[in-house]
C-alpha cells in the first residue's frame, strides 16, 4: 500500500491544526488562572494593607476568602493566626499558629515566630504548651531586631509557673 501526496498532506493539516487548537486552549486557561492569581494576590495585599492599618475585622476577612483557594499555604495561615490574635482571639490564633507548624514544620527554628507562638498561647491559657515553646525559644538564635529576646523569653516563663 502506497501513501498519496494528498494522505500525507491531509495528516498533516490534521497534525497543525490539533497543535494549534491545544495551543489556543492552553493559552485561554492560562490567561484564565493568571487573572485568578492576581486577583489573589490582590486580596492578599490588601489584606496586609488592612493589617499594617490596624483594620484587623477587615483584614481576616480578606484571608479567609485567600485561605479558600490556598488552604495550604503556611504564609496565609500565619497572617489569620497574627489577625486573630489581634483582635484577642486567643484560642483560634493559637490553633492558626500550629497549623503554620504542620504544614511547615521548620517555623520551629524561627525565634520570632516561636517567642509569638509562646505569646499567643500564653494569653489562650495553654499554659502547658507555652511553657514547652518558651523552652524551645531558648535555644534559638537571638534575633536581631529583639535584643532583648532571652529577657522577654525569661519573663515569659516565670510569669506562667
């Protein structure tokens, strides 16, 4: 059996335009999910933009409808957990700020975010957890921007025994 020009150049038109009709769809779900994106990430920066203003209701609010599409983002988990705390949500920040450990569990070697994590718990009456962080807190590098992290840590801990 024999291929004829017109077989070949028939496959290939059918090859070309099948390239260019997924090329076009991706290029259209592409375009799609990068509007999706942006729009993320503009609720997220307005929401830090509420946080840095003190308009802590407001900013939550925002997270929560960024944590629906990112529930796995450790980033968002932490800013609801600091809003939260915030507005004196004690017990519910302190479940945010665990959530930040499962899903990244290297936040533990973070001084800054132990000694807040230590904080929070302190004010949700955990005390038993707080007193296992504030330990963990001693260990870690002292960081820059809080000289005077060992003292806070030490205070913390005798005012919880």
């Amino acid at each position: 059996m024999k291929i004829k020009d017109v077989t070949v150049r028939f496959m290939v038109a059918v090859l070309v335009a099948l390239v260019l009709f997924g090329l076009g769809y991706a290029s259209l779900k592409g375009n799609k999910q990068d509007n999706e994106m942006l729009t993320e990430q503009a609720s997220f920066n307005q929401a830090l933009k509420y946080i840095e203003d003190e308009h802590f209701n407001q900013a939550l609010q925002l997270m929560k409808s960024v944590e629906r599409d990112y529930s796995s983002s450790h980033v968002v988990k932490y800013y609801i957990g600091s809003t939260l705390a915030n507005i004196g949500e004690w017990k519910s920040a302190a479940m945010e700020y665990q959530k930040v450990l499962d899903l990244n569990p290297y936040m533990v070697e973070d001084p800054t975010f132990m000694i807040q994590y230590a904080n929070i718990l302190v004010n949700a009456e955990k005390l038993k957890e707080a007193k296992e962080v504030l330990v963990k807190c001693k260990s870690l590098p002292i960081p820059d921007q809080m000289p005077n992290y060992l003292n806070q840590v030490d205070t913390l801990l005798t005012n919880i025994q």
